[in-house]
C-alpha cells in the first residue's frame, strides 16, 4: 500500500485566502518582538535602549495605519461631496473655451475674450453659412472680458434667431497682436466623470469643469 508523502504543515489552509507576504501587520510586529524576546540570550539581555526604540517602532506604525485610514475616509467624503456640488451645475450657464453665439427672441449668447494684454479688438460676426454680417470693435483690458455683439447686422436690422459664430483680432498701442482665447456661454446639458474628474456637455461640445471661466 503506497503512503502518502508526509508535509510540514506549512501550507495555506483550504478555503483560506492567500495572503500577500509582502504586508506585513502590526500582529506581525508583535510576534516578532515577542519572540526576540523569549529567546534574547539570558547572558546578555536586550538593551533597554533597543527594547524602547522597537515598542516606539510599533506605537508610530499603528498611529501611521490609523492616519492612512482616516485620510482615505476623508478624500472619499470630499470627493462625494464635490461630486453632488457639480451636479448644480446642469442648466447653469457657464462660460467656457469657444466661439459659438446663439440667437434666440433677437438676444444673442454672451462672448468675451480672455486677453494677455490690453489693446482694442476687431470683431467679426459670421452667420452659419460662413457669411459675415457684423464687423465692430470693441476695447479690451488684460484679463476677462465680456464682448458684448448687439445682436444687430451691419445694416441695422436684427439678426435672424439661429446659430453664429464669432473671430476677431486684437492688437495693442503699438500695432502688435496681442494673443487671446474667445469665449462662449452657454447652458451646461449634461454632466458626466471621467477619471473622477467632472466634465459638462457646452453647446454640443464637452469641457472638464477646470475650463469653466465664469457660472452666471
């Protein structure tokens, strides 16, 4: 009759989850201590000095684990609470990277201008055909700025409701460009998280919440 090879006993026990070695836990701190103990050399004892240092060892591990813990806590209620703030933001109007103008009752969408520097800009208005049917301008300060379009065409009348778009130039005193991001507002449609980050639907177009300049 064959017999079977006889085992150490050291093995994982069936039904019990593998355990990652490479952790090591406070109960694992305290049973080494403790076994250095019991078998410390009776002629020569562990210095009170070491015996100290390894109990002070042990006491800022676990006040590290108890940090660890509650810090995570904490970034997850933030990141909750951040989450439901954002979701305010569907049907606000917020101003964001973008030429888009939206003709509504004779009332266009607000634009603006985030400029480097001061200096005057030439602005064109162009309909969804490409046309253009405005051209003014309008002065401009470092910084935000709202520019306002009338909603009028260059022969006075009001523009049709519809879709616009709007470019413009801005030079400075001395005749030098002066660079700039044009700016759109519009109704936030839609929100949606990527990478735990916020992003909102803008006139068809999607932003990070980071690229928002200005909620009205």
């Amino acid at each position: 009759m064959a017999i079977a090879g006889i085992t150490d006993g050291t093995g994982a026990v069936l039904g019990q989850a593998t355990r990652d070695i490479s952790q090591v836990s406070k109960l694992d701190f305290m049973a080494l201590l403790v076994a250095q103990i019991k078998n410390q050399d009776p002629t020569s004892p562990m210095d009170n000095a070491q015996f100290t240092s390894q109990i002070t060892q042990f006491s800022m591990l676990d006040q590290l684990e108890t940090m660890s813990q509650s810090m995570e806590d904490n970034v997850a209620v933030g990141t909750a609470i951040n989450n439901t703030a954002m979701l305010a933001l569907v049907g606000r109007n917020v101003t964001v990277e973008g030429n888009d103008i939206h003709m509504a009752a004779g009332k266009p969408s607000e634009t603006g201008i985030a400029a480097a520097g001061p200096g005057t800009a030439t602005v064109t208005i162009t309909d969804s055909l490409g046309h253009v049917v405005r051209t003014f301008n309008a002065p401009i300060a470092k910084g935000l700025n709202t520019v306002a379009w009338d909603g009028k065409l260059d022969d006075g009348t009001v523009a049709a409701d519809g879709e616009y778009s709007m470019s413009a130039v801005i030079k400075d005193r001395a005749g030098a460009d002066v660079t700039f991001t044009s700016l759109m507002t519009g109704s936030v449609s839609g929100l949606r998280y990527s990478d735990n980050q916020a992003v909102v639907t803008v006139n068809g177009e999607e932003f990070f919440v980071s690229e928002i300049y200005k909620v009205s």
